[in-house]
C-alpha cells in the first residue's frame, strides 16, 4: 500500500510498479487507484476477502479517513510526514493485521511501515510514547521502531595527511590514540600516513592533534578532521562522529558459498550437481 504525494502522480507510480518491479510480477490489474473521483476500490467486490487478487493500493489522503484493508502488512507512505498522530494514524491501518493466523517464519507475523521526516527523531520520540499510550511496552516500542540511517558515506572521502614520523610525530602516543579511537583514524607509522576515517568529536580531535610534535602537524591533523566533518555534513550527515563502517575500516567482505554435503564430505556446489541428481 503506498500513499502518494499528489493524485496526478498516481498513475505514473502505478506504471513504475508494473515495468520497474518486474520480480514482482505485479499487473495492471493488480494495482488500484484510490483518490479523489478515481476510486477504482468501489468496484472490488473482495478487497475484505481472500478471494480479493489486488497487491497493491495507490492512494492520496485515504488512509487518514478510517478505512481499513485487511491485507495491509506493508505501507510506503511518499509524503513527508511532520507528526506523530499523523504517523501513528497510518502506522494504524496495518497494524491491526485483522484476521491474521501466525505463519512458520516470523518475518510474516509481523506489518511493516515506510514513512519518511526530516524531523523524523522528533517525531520517532512522539510515536514511541503513543505506541505505550496504546498498549505497548517501552522495550516493545523501541524494539519495533525502526529508524534508517540519514546520511551515507558514499559521498564521503577519507582524509590523509602525511608527516614525518620521526620529526613531526610521536609514534607512540598516535598508536595509543589511534586504538583508542577504534578505527575512526588509521595510522602507517613506516610513511606517517594519518588518515580520518569519520567525523571526530571536538575532544577526538584535540587527542589526535596531540599527537603531533610541531604546530604545522597539529594544524594539518586538525584541518585534516574539520575536512572529513564539512564534507559529511555537506552530504546530509550530522557531522557527528559515530562508528566507522566495516566497509571504511577496510575489513574483508565475504560471501558464502553454496555447498553440498554427501556423507561427512562437504564441497562446492556446481551445475554438473543438477544433472547427475534427480
């Protein structure tokens, strides 16, 4: 179920469903429209009935009238939403799950809701408290509430400076300050390579400014980490230091591999697998 922003979007969306989501396999038929004067769900008979074949639901305004659908687990809404009551009245449609039989895997016993804020923290913090106004625990409201991540590294670049060890550094010290700071700087002692991974605190900075032997280092260390904040902030991050990623830490990226087991014997799966078995 998506809410969309505007009833002349409708249409559109509903074509990007059909041609963009073909793993899908959604049809024309299997999507309605339901704003203003085009309510294509007066004419469905069995929207309250497994017999029902519709997927999917585009709508403008319609789920703050009260109007429930009995198959709604997932809800995208695509307008900013500014308010928690606002939120919690969409988050309402599907939470319900009417009817619903637990099933084998856990994932189906649950509804999910997209929304989107650029005061989302804000209004995260309101939703929490009507969720334990309703019912919920605080530990179930935290659990369920599941807030993605506003910024992304992928505009950000590291930034390296490189001193001389022996007379614009004290090795030491930046060893201790660098494991210290847990993967947030990296540290070549052989080249004098420093290099800030993400945003430092204020103090982070200070520590790692320490380090240096001469002010020109200490400058350049400190420019260095006010560059990696600027350009996080830049692409819509807080500037805030936080964890690096596995990815910025450089730590191997692995992938299973599909195996088969005959007996005690566990080896690669292979296509030839598919014509020598039944």
């Amino acid at each position: 179920m998506i809410q969309a922003e505007r009833a002349d979007a409708c249409e559109p969306l509903r074509e990007r469903l059909i041609t963009e989501f073909t793993d899908c396999g959604l049809s024309k038929a299997e999507i309605l429209i339901s704003v203003g004067k085009l309510d294509e769900l007066k004419d469905e008979k069995f929207i309250n009935t497994p017999k029902s074949k519709v997927k999917a639901i585009i709508t403008v305004e319609k789920l703050r009238e009260g109007w429930d659908c009995p198959f709604a687990y997932v809800l995208c809404s695509l307008k900013e939403t500014r308010s928690a009551t606002a939120i919690e009245q969409l988050v309402g449609r599907i939470l319900r799950l009417p009817n619903a039989k637990e099933k084998r895997n856990p994932d189906l016993n649950c509804a999910y809701a997209f929304s989107l804020s650029s005061s989302m923290p804000e209004v995260l913090n309101e939703l929490r408290e009507a969720l334990e106004s309703n019912g919920f625990t605080r530990a179930e409201a935290e659990r369920i509430i599941l807030p993605a991540p506003t910024n992304f590294s992928l505009g950000q670049q590291p930034e390296t400076v490189t001193l001389d060890p022996e007379k614009e550094l004290d090795v030491p010290l930046t060893e201790a300050v660098v494991k210290k700071l847990a993967g947030k700087v990296r540290f070549a002692p052989t080249t004098g390579q420093v290099t800030v991974i993400v945003p430092l605190s204020t103090e982070e900075t200070k520590e790692l400014a320490a380090c240096a032997k001469t002010e020109e280092a200490k400058t350049a260390l400190t420019e260095a980490a006010d560059r990696v904040k600027a350009a996080d902030e830049a692409f819509g991050g807080s500037g805030e230091t936080r964890p690096p990623s596995p990815y910025q830490m450089q730590l191997p990226f692995r992938v299973p591999i599909l195996c088969v087991r005959e007996g005690d014997t566990l080896f690669e799966f292979e296509s030839t697998y598919l014509l020598e078995h039944p």
